[in-house]
C-alpha cells in the first residue's frame, strides 16, 4: 500500500459572507477522516485535491509539490483552501 500523509487544510481567504462561518485563519486536520466543522460543499470541491496529496500525487502548476490552493463553489462568498501535505520523518 502506498504511503499516506495527512494535510492540513487552511482558511487564507473569504469574501462576503460564508454559510458555513469559515474565516481566515480556520484550520482542519485531514488524516483519513473527514474533518469536523468543515462545509459539506467545501470538503468536496476540494476532494479532488485533497486525495492526490494524501497519497503523494503532485500538481505540475504548483509551485510547490507538497501544497495547492483551492476554492469553495459558492461565487457570491468565496473561500479560499490552502492544503499542504504533512510529511514525517
């Protein structure tokens, strides 16, 4: 079985207001389980992200390998994920 790291998924930025209450600063720990408190609608927009990092896939328009940014599907309220692989020695 391939390896599995956790990611951290932060909050860098929010327009408007959030449904869901996220705000900068907010940071949820993904390690095999759904994060508690974070939106439903959030959380799968970034699965397609979120999945390749945990198990070592990388994005070629990344700057960096271990980190990517993505968005929440709300328009009018955007919020702004970063999620970063966590590696142990």
């Amino acid at each position: 079985m391939a390896d599995m790291f956790s990611v951290k998924i932060k909050v860098i930025s929010q327009k408007g207001t959030c449904g869901a209450g996220h705000k900068v600063g907010d940071e949820f720990d993904c390690s095999g389980n759904t994060p508690g408190g974070i939106c439903i609608f959030a959380f799968n927009a970034l699965m397609p992200f979120l999945l390749p990092l945990m198990f070592g896939g990388i994005f070629p328009w990344s700057g960096n390998p271990d980190k990517i940014e993505a968005v929440c599907p709300d328009a009018l309220n955007p919020v702004v994920f970063e999620l970063q692989r966590i590696k142990t020695d």
